[in-house]
C-alpha cells in the first residue's frame, strides 16, 4: 500500500466544504456533516476533501470501508456486467432470484461464514438485520412452544388486533451501553445514548450489565473475574426472572459505539453456556466487528466457543448486511414468514464479494493481527509518556481494533483532523481506532507521530 | 417499446429453476421462490426464466421495475464513473456526503418530490422509511409537547432502561387489511395477514377501520359514502380516546398487499382534516403507489387536498426508500437523532435519478393514466363476459393500478402464467395488475387475451 503525505492547507471544514454543506442543507439535513469529500482523488487509506485537504483515514466511514478508497479489484467488480444487471435488473429476491444470486452468495458470503453457520439472510443494514435475527428466535420460541399444532385462530386473529396470544410479550436481552441499531426493535436493545432513544417507544426487555474491565488487564486479574462473574449471573437471573420469556440474549464481541468496551473469552463461553442451559439463542453482533480488524475474520473467533453461537449479523465492512445461523429450525415454519420484496441487494452482494476477494488474496486479516499488534505497543509507549491523557488502553491481541480514553475525546479528535487524521470517537472519551484492512506498518508512523504531537498539546 | 411473445416450453417451474432453487436452498430459504431467472435474456415488459420460458410480466418484481429489464438508460448509469465511485467508495453519507450525492438528490428524487415537500430523509427500504417517519412525528410531538425545555436528566437516564418518561408511550395509527413494513414497528402497524405479524411483539397501537367499498362505485354512492364517513368517525373517536397519544396516522392511497381497497378523494380530504385539527402528523405511504402507475406521479395527487401529507414515504420502482416532508420542524431539535452509518445508498439513489429522467423523457406517467383507461375498459368487457368470476373490479382512473376479485386468484395467477403472463394476487382472493411505466397498448391484448382464456377456464 502506497504510502501518501496527510495534507491539511485550509481552516476546517474548509470554504469549499462548508459552501457544499450550505447548498445540500436546503434539501437535507446537514448538522452531522463533517467535511465533503473527494471520493475521486481518495486512494486506499487516504481521504481527500473538496478543498483539497488529504487524511490518513483510520475511521473508514465509521468502520466500514474494508480495502481501501478507489480498490481496483472493487472498481473492477463494480464495472462488471453483473452489476450492471444487478443494479438495472433489482430482482424481488425471495421470489425471482437468479443464479447470479447464488454464486455472488456461495463465492462471497458463504466462503466467510463462521464456524458452524450454513445458512444466511440478506439484508440491508445491521438494524435489520439484528430485528431479522430476533425475529427468527421468536419465531422459533413459539414453534418449540407450539409443537407439532398449527397456528390457531385465536392466534392469528389476535395478532391482528397486535393483542396476545397472537402478539406475545416475547423480550430479547442486551448489555448495558450496547448498540444494535435504530429500527423500533433493535433500538429497545440499544442502550448506549440517549439521542439514539429518546421520544420513541421501546418494548420492556431486559438490560444486562456489561462487565467494567479495569486495565491494565494484568494487574485487575481476580477483580475483572469477578465482574464478569457478576455479570453473567445478573444474566442468568434476569433469564429466570424476567416477566416475559427470554427469547434471545445479543451481544457485541467489543461494545463499539457504547466505548470500545472488551470482556473475556471466558465471559463469553459462560454467555454461550448459560443460554444453551435455557434455550435462549444467542446472537452475537459483528457489524461492526466482523470482516478482520480483530485480527481474526469474525470476533467471535477469539473465543473457542464449545458451540457456535446462534446467529451472527453483519454488515458495515461486508457493504451489505444479514445473519448466518447454522440450526435450520431457525427457518420458519412456513414460506413467506421472514420475508420482504428485496431481501437484501445483489448489488452490495457483488461489492462483498470482491472485498472477501481482496481480503484473501492479500491475506490481510493476518496483516491486520501483526499491525495491529506493532500499533499497540507505539500506543502503550504514548500511554507511559502522557499519564492521565491516554489511559485504559485496550485491544491488546485484537488486530488494530484499539482504543483509549483520553480526558477530552472531541478536542482530540478535532487536533488529530488538523494534523491529517481521521480519527473517531465513541462511549464518552473514548478513541476508537478503526483502520482499513490496507493499514500496514508504514502507516504507523504516521498515526502515532500526529498522536503524540496532539496529545502531548491536550 | 416492442412486442414479443410470451412462451412458455417447459413445465413450471421447469427443471433448470428446479434445480437452482434446489441448488440455493443448501444456503438460503427457497421456499418463496416461483422461478429462477435470466436477467441477461429479459428485457423490457418481458422476464424470461432460466429454461427460457418468457413471460409478459405484470408483476414487475412485487411492483418494483419501473421501466423495464434492461432498460438503456439505466444501463447507462450504472454504467458510468459516478456509479462506481458510490458503489466502491459507499459514504457514511450523515457525516461525509461528497457532492455528488447533493446532485443525485437535487436532479433525481427532489425534482418529484410531491408538492409542499421541500426535505427528504434517504432510506434502504419502505419499511425502514415507515419507521423513520414515525421516529420524526414522534420526536415532533414530544417537542412540541417539551416546548424550548431541555431534555431533563430524568428523561435521558429513564430512555436507557426503555422507561417512562424518556421512552414514553406513543401511537401510530394504521388501518386495518394495511401493509408497511415489517420491522418491529413498521410491523406493530401492519394488519393485512398473519403470516406477517405472529409470534412478533408488537405496540399497543390503534387500528382503524378502512371504507368497504361496494362495486360498482356509482351504483353504491350513498352506501360508500356513509361507509367513509364511518370510518372517519372512528379515526377521530380513536385520536380521542386511545390511552397514549396518537403521534400520526399512516395510509395508503390503495391498500396494497391487503387487497388494493380504494377510498375516494373525499375520504383523504377528511383524514387530512381531521389529523390537521387534532395535530396528528399525516403520513402517506407511497412505497407501492408512487411513481406513477396510477396515472399521477403520486397517488395521493389524485386527492387535491388542500394542505399537504406531513410525510410521504417512498421505495419500490424508486429502487432506494425514504420519507420526504415540508415542515422543518420534522427535522429532530438536535444532530443525531436520526442517523445511521449509511442514511441511504448514493448507487440506488443513482438508479433512482435515471428512472425519473426515463419517466420523464417518455412522458410514461400520462401513458399510464392513457393505456390504463383502454385496459380498465377491457377488463370491464371481460368481467361482464364472465359474471361471478371477475367480481369488483376495481382502479378506474388510477392508471394500471388496476384489480379485480375472483375465486380462487392462486388458480388463476398458475393458469395465467402456464400462458406466459406473469401476474401477482393480493388481499384475499385479489388479483392486481402491477405493469411498469412502459406497458403501451400494444401488449393490451397479450394480457387480455391470456385473461379471457384462463378465466373461461375457471
């Protein structure tokens, strides 16, 4: 990977932005727009602006560019007649697909599905592809329920009316500062900020405490067991004690947007234990984890699980999104259940495939582990030379899925603009570090030099 | 737009759909599948599946192909650079848009915006843009409520555990036999069929009856009025005494999926009246209705109403999704409030644009009101031909937004397609006629012709 200068030679944004922002403003609501970008003159990890001003991006449009801006095998992919035709030719999915659909799944998505998932279905964001996941654990609560009997007509008028038993008070639990999504269902599972829930209605589902690892992990040994430990029996109490059944516990490999916050394997492995032990699926969260900035395809991967999860979402670096599951009474009883006119697109298919494509060739999932380990022991030299200013350093052995606290996350995130980086935040002080794929040791410099002079002027 | 004959050789579905399907479902739900297609060989009104059987199809893909497979211009942009660049380089477009996509909205989907929408809020699909416009009249409800109040701590930290007061419990009306989606809470204001809604938790929200319409229209003036009126008074009882807040009230020009059931403009008029008195947001769901196949660009056009819908969702022929509006108080009183990493696809919304310019260049939404005047007329024939077996028949005036009762419509969409017309059912025993943009005259007597044989046959 070519190796560019970050160039910033404007105030920011910069005239030309702002004027751009100005004029889509009339159609479009703007607040959250951050500069307008040049996707023309972008190359690979590196994103220019309208005014010219080129970063070293390691946000990746919010962790979900994979290979780089401009990746000829993508360009390639995207200028081929099958996606031509996919673009023109949008096929009701579920009813008319194509062969095209089949390889584009059996050649991309399938080649990557997690250990123990033969089936998928698409989607087209993670939000749906989380309320499509809960979905099918409700719908497979009530089929064990229901058993062999068909659906009565007490059920399937009362649903009708959204009344029980038709419509029954089925509750799918997250952690405390998840994010999950937006939808009405995946948002009563999110619970990491309020301007993500405020003023909409949410379904009484159970929250679970996340454990609260203290860093650095070396030094809080027993304490961290112990919070774990806590928190996988306010789980399991919540399982046994909850007004409506459990149907489904889903949880992130690393909470992403609630604060970069990491737990154990062990904690996982007692997650998937104590929901096997009560028949609650297990979803586990990767849209913004999968696809390789752990250092392993899916993050769920680092754990060893004793059995595969339930279902896996996706989305973001895949360009398109869905679950994998690998039980088929996880497929409804009946047609036509999970269903909708598109269910998914081919289109962002073909995208997910060429970048699966270009994962592989590159074998940058393994590049990601052996950068991501030399771009953490820079970050813990940083952390020893500023105390107090980047602190709680952590995903120690998780590729360059690395992330810190600092006392003034958006001031830092803004000097690190200035300095030609991208960079993220995310929880309430927290620095995210989401690189591409393409993200290698030369970059380093680069990433840690801009670091250090920012930091060091906070 | 050329002719050309339907031919169907094989048995149906014939063994090379057969043993796709077959082939697929080791990965991915087939049992919704009715034929696997050739997307190459398909072109215009015409799909041909993978034994070569070719069908006029009048389904359109679930009444989402706006103007034909292959069409050429559209070919051309998803041949071209911009295309590429959205596809490869996909933007978290909330935070760094480039100009073109200010240019795809502003010379695409704003230059149809319905009349009094100045905003838009982009979207993947209708459901997705159901909920969005529900998100937006609940925040404006709670604003309006919360005046220039800040939020209160009590608010932000209640939302978090899905409580009162920050989660607090607001309604959406819909109608009965309604289709919006089937996302939690797209999915709480659906009410057309229980394969869609059970085993699914849903909102305690109010369901209003929708006019029963007699057939012929001026044989039952008097009835259908006071059916209409009837119904309106229970939209305003309901406004008035459902225990939470009706925030907004959501409705079909022609309730589709449930089995295209039409109310007069008279009907629209008192909706919109009594929302406007009440302060219920009034949104009007165009997914299936929009752009054109009922003779006017938007359906509720037809309406004349005096003051605007609040919000108009779109998606299906747009082959993007999203909500338009003309208040800006509909956008939240902080950035953020809705979002999400993507807010749209700049390559659909691409798509989106080169359909306008093709239904704009061929005038194709006056064709439609013209050709489905010729067509209503002739299927009028046929229903007199054939009593009891083609029963209130129904769309005169909306285009080829047309449909008609029969007994068994699953037997006459099979026959129908053994002659090589592709059509679809709804509702009941519905069929509805989905043509696209470019169905002309000339195919008029390929689709009567089949429907005069297979009727006769019923």
């Amino acid at each position: 990977m070519s190796v560019l200068e970050p160039v910033v030679s404007t105030a920011l944004p910069g005239p030309k932005s702002l004027a751009a922002a100005e004029s889509l403003g009339q159609v479009f609501d703007t607040r959250a727009v951050s500069i307008t970008c040049d996707y023309d003159k972008s190359e690979g990890n590196y994103l220019v602006d309208v005014d010219g001003n080129r970063y070293l991006d390691v946000y990746s449009q919010i962790a979900s560019i994979a290979v780089g801006y401009n990746n000829k095998h993508l360009v390639a992919a995207a200028s081929s007649h099958e996606m031509v035709s996919a673009l023109v030719n949008r096929p009701a999915t579920g009813n008319f697909p194509s062969p095209a659909w089949h390889n584009a799944l059996k050649d991309g998505l399938m080649k990557v599905a997690p250990p123990g998932m033969k089936y998928i279905f698409t989607a087209q964001s993670g939000s749906e592809a989380n309320e499509l996941a809960y979905k099918a654990a409700m719908m497979l609560y009530q089929r064990r329920k229901r058993g062999s009997a068909e659906w009565s007509a007490e059920e399937t008028e009362s649903c009708l009316e959204n009344a029980k038993p038709g419509s029954p008070e089925l509750a799918i639990m997250s952690f405390a500062n998840s994010f999950h999504g937006r939808g009405f269902g995946s948002l009563s599972t999110t619970r990491s900020k309020a301007v993500h829930k405020l003023d909409i209605p949410a379904f009484n589902w159970p929250k679970a405490p996340f454990p609260a690892l203290k860093y650095p992990l070396d030094k809080h040994v027993e304490e961290n067991k112990a919070e774990e430990e806590r928190c996988l029996k306010a789980v399991e109490e919540l399982i046994l004690t909850w007004p409506s059944p459990v149907t489904a516990v889903i949880v992130e490999p690393i909470q992403s947007e609630g604060g970069d916050n990491h737990a154990s394997a062990a904690f996982f492995q007692g997650l998937r234990d104590v929901t096997k032990k009560h028949g609650v699926a297990m979803i586990v969260d990767e849209v913004q984890t999968g696809f390789g900035s752990t250092g392993k395809f899916w993050a769920h991967e680092h754990w060893n699980l004793t059995s595969p999860p339930d279902l896996v979402t996706f989305s973001k670096k895949a360009q398109t999104a869905g679950y994998y599951f690998g039980d088929e009474l996880l497929i409804p009883d009946k047609a036509y259940r999970q269903f909708n006119t598109w269910i998914g697109d081919l289109a962002r298919v073909l995208v997910s495939k060429a970048i699966i494509e270009e994962i592989q060739a590159g074998d940058l999932v393994a590049q990601t582990a052996r950068v991501g380990e030399l771009l953490y022991a820079e970050i813990e030299k940083l952390a020893a030379k500023y105390p107090g200013k980047l602190t709680n350093l952590r995903g120690k052995g998780m590729g360059t899925y690395i992330a810190f606290d600092t006392p003034d996350a958006a001031k830092l995130v803004a000097a690190m603009r200035k300095l030609g980086i991208m960079i993220g935040s995310c929880g309430k002080n927290t620095i995210r570090l989401r690189p591409m794929l393409i993200f290698t040791e030369k970059h380093i410099p680069q990433l840690i030099g801009a670091l250090d002079q920012a930091v060091s002027q906070l």
